[in-house]
C-alpha cells in the first residue's frame, strides 16, 4: 500500500464513520423529541408527565453536545495527523530531547495527550457546569473540579509516565515480536488495575463508609449467603458532591470485590429495591461476564498488538498519516488515534452482547429477588436520573448497553407472573 492510498482509506472511514454517527444522532433526537408528549402506557401509572418530559430533553441536549464533542474530535484528528500536528509536536520534543530516545518518546506522548485534553476541557466543564447543571444534576463545586482536575494530572504522571516508559522500551528491546511483549503487560496492567482501584485509587476521589448495621445490611448479607457470594465489604460512597444520579457497583476481583452504594442511591430505593439490584449485579458474577469480557478483550487486543506490531514496519502507514519518522512512540500515537476509526463497525455488535448480558443478569435477579422490587427500582432510576423511556430503536442498537427501558421492563413483568 502506498502512503497516499492510505491517506484516503483513512479520510474515507473517518467521513463514513462521522457520518453514520451525525445520522444516528439526528434520529436519537427526532425520535426522542417526537415522543416528549405523552408518557408511554407501561409507565403511565409510574412516571409522570413532566419527569418523561425532563428526560426527553435531557437525552437531547446530551445528544447534541455530543454532536459538537464528535465534531471537535474529528477536526482535532484530523489537524494531527494529515494537518502536520504530530509532525509538529514530534520536532517540537526534539528540541528538547534527542529524537529516538525514551525521554524524547515519553515527551511527545505527553505533548499528545495534553493537547488532547486541553481541546477536551471546554467541553468537560461545560458537561458539568452547563447541561447536567441545568438540569439539576450538578452538584460538583469549581473547588472540587480543581481539586479533582490536579489529582487526576498527577495520577497521570506517576502511573501513565513509567507505564508509557516501560512500554516503549518493550518496544525497543524486544526484537520483532516486540508487541506480544506489550501485550500481556498490558492485560497484566489492566488487571492489576482492576484489583487495587478499589483500594488505593478511589478513595483518593470519594469518601468510602463501611454500610451501617440495619435491615439493608441484614438483608444484603442474607442475599449473598443465598447467592454464596463472598466479598471484602460493603460501603456507601459520597457520590452526592458530584452528581444527584445514583448508581451501584461491584467492583475489584478476587479478595478485594466489594460492593459500592452512591449515597444518592439510598436515598431513592427501597431496601427491598436495593436488594433486587444487587441481585441483578449478582448476576454478572454469576455468568462470569467479566471474565468473558476480559476474554474476549484479551483475544481482540491481540489482534490488534499483531497488527500494531506489523505497522510499525510500513512507511506508508506513517507518512499516510502525516508523521515522516518511524519509531516506537509514533507507532503508539498513531495507532491509538486510528484504531477507533477503523473498529467502529464493531461497535453494534458489543452492544449486542453487552444487553445479552444484562438480561441474562435480570433473569437471575429475578429468581434471587422478587422481579416487581427490580422493577420497582428501574422505574425509580429511569425517572430520577432521567433516561429516556423513548430511544430511537437503531440508535439504542447501536450504542446502548442496556436494553431499552420498555423491553426490559416487560420481561421482568413477564417473569413476575
């Protein structure tokens, strides 16, 4: 392939794929907003008017900031690479460093990645401070932005330099089957991630309390009994100084899963409703999704390491990008910035298996928990945080992870009975 040819294979699948993503949005907001009206009859007796109206407006207005963040990021792509920009900041850490060395690679990413989100950082504060604020979500203080922006750049720092470092030296000293190396680290990473964010990352952002002794926590511990599920706690987080949304999670793995309540989620649900939900994120446990995810994850990004590893060699796929030296820290930039173009296609089909998963774990909900408490507690969250109750049904096939709230809700009734 010549480097010229590329260059348009890219600007195709880059305007395709924008395409297809404006076209998408456009019948999101068209059908949501031709919907805003009337309540649909399964949710009549539930969900009142001007909450269905709230959340029609809500999922358009996210909708359309999403337009612009879409816009923004392909202009941006496209001004570093074919417009000279990484070609520019690759001689612009040269002046600093000599070219090909670490540092000088470990500089360049760094300049990417801080020109990256410098352009993000409008659209960062106005999601917060403008579209969640308006409609009542924002709880977030400038102070806290701050506070969370700086530790954040410092995570970065002194998690994302030496990771960035040793990857590039992998690449380095490796010889030709270099990328097979950076990708078991990189599983590897992930899944040390995964075991100690519980513990030594999250609480540098949010407050976690052991869950009080009570008829929650009573029943709670009488569902993992029934479950034979095990973990290291329970605790309820101050998720209230940033948002009103309220949400669960299981997080971590082995010795260190625990269970996470938004504090705003206590407020809302029932105890009987909490314990229906948990049921639900039994479920995936129970299924293993995590692990076929971390599976199939694992299988996918090998794929893409092999081919990370043979791209690396091609000149074209560099200079079709605009870049006109080779190395290890372009082939990394290049890549990250591409990948997503050309893998969007793939992106129905995670949806897919991802809804399959959810309805899997409410099935299992369902014969842990009374069904009508899940639902009960659906209702409560779709109307509290304001989702949609009326997606356009190709877009929620495209994007959505979790069924639609009317399909949804009809198979657990249907269990119920």
């Amino acid at each position: 392939m010549t480097s010229s040819s590329f260059t348009a294979l890219f600007l195709v699948a880059l305007g395709a794929g924008l395409l297809t993503r404006l076209w998408l949005a456009q019948r999101q907001i068209r059908h949501v907003a031709g919907h805003r009206a009337a309540v649909p009859i399964a949710f009549a007796a539930s969900i009142a008017l001007d909450a269905h109206q709230k959340a029609a407006d809500y999922t358009v207005a996210r909708v359309r900031l999403g337009i612009i963040d879409l816009l923004i990021s392909a202009a941006l792509l496209l001004g570093l690479t074919v417009g000279g920009g990484l070609q520019a900041l690759f001689a612009l850490s040269a002046a600093v460093f000599t070219p090909g060395t670490l540092q000088h690679g470990v500089a360049f990413i760094a300049l990417v990645a801080s020109v990256s989100w410098l352009v993000d950082l409008p659209l960062t504060v106005y999601r917060s401070f403008g579209l969640e604020a308006r409609f009542g979500f924002n709880r977030l203080t400038p102070a806290l932005f701050v506070a969370d922006t700086l530790k954040g750049i410092v995570l970065s720092a002194v998690i994302g330099l030496p990771l960035i470092s040793f990857v590039l030296w992998l690449m380095a000293a490796m010889g030709p089957l270099w990328w097979l190396y950076v990708w078991a680290f990189w599983l590897g990473f992930n899944l040390l991630v995964l075991l100690v964010y519980p513990t030594f990352i999250a609480p540098l952002f949010n407050k976690f309390q052991p869950l009080e002794d009570g008829p929650l926590k009573a029943r709670i511990e009488g569902l993992m009994e029934r479950c034979g599920f095990r973990l290291s706690g329970l605790f309820v987080m101050d998720g209230s100084k940033r948002s009103a949304h309220g949400n669960a999670y299981f997080t971590g793995f082995g010795a260190a899963k625990r269970i996470v309540f938004f504090d705003t989620l206590l407020e809302k649900l029932a105890p009987t409703e909490v314990e229906a939900v948990l049921a639900h994120e039994l479920g995936h446990y129970h299924h293993h999704h995590l692990w076929k995810r971390l599976a199939v994850i694992g299988a996918g990004s090998l794929v893409f390491f092999g081919l990370l590893g043979h791209l690396a060699g091609q000149d074209w796929f560099f200079n079709g990008l605009g870049v006109q030296e080779s190395g290890t820290a372009p082939t990394l930039v290049l890549f990250a910035l591409v990948l997503p173009i050309f893998t969007f296609p793939l992106t129905p089909l995670m949806s897919m298996w991802s809804r399959r998963h959810e309805f899997q774990a409410d099935a299992y909900a369902a014969s842990q928990a009374p069904a009508t408490e899940l639902v009960s507690a659906l209702v409560k969250l779709y109307r509290d945080n304001a989702s949609t109750l009326t997606p356009d049904p190709l877009y929620s096939s495209v994007y959505d992870s979790h069924p639609p709230a009317a399909i949804r809700i009809a198979r657990l009734q249907g269990a119920a009975r």
